[in-house]
C-alpha cells in the first residue's frame, strides 16, 4: 500500500469542533471525516482518481484487516 500523504490543515475552531461531534456520531475520527468528506466532494464534481481506493467503514476494523489481511468480508 503506498504511503498516505500529511497535509497540514488549519480550521476555524468552530468548524474543527463540529467535524470532531460529527465525527464522532459516526465512529470517525476526526481525520477520516474529514477525507470522506472530501472524497464525497471529488465524487460529486467528477473528479474522482482513477486507481484510488475504497475509505474503510466506520468503528473499529475487524481483527483480520487490522492485521492487513483479506479485506473481502463485509
């Protein structure tokens, strides 16, 4: 799997408060609600990567993909 990318990203506080709640309600970490989102947006506008890869579902993973193996269980 290649590395993914760091990128700093500075937020009102406000705005970074309400991603955390939402995040939260939806067993996200902040981060990971935050590339959903901005997946939904490239979805949306036709700007989706070829080759990119499916996000993981929320919670926690299932002990056989947090070990990096098959992940064809859904």
């Amino acid at each position: 799997m290649p590395e993914r990318k760091k990128v700093l990203l500075r937020l009102d506080p406000a705005v970074h408060d309400a991603l955390a709640r939402w995040a939260a309600d939806e067993l996200r970490s902040t981060n990971a609600q935050i590339e959903l989102l901005l997946r939904r947006a490239l979805a949306d506008a036709g700007r989706t990567p070829r080759g990119v890869g499916r996000i993981r579902g929320p919670g926690r993973p299932r002990a056989q993909e947090s070990r990096g193996e098959d992940e064809t269980m859904e």
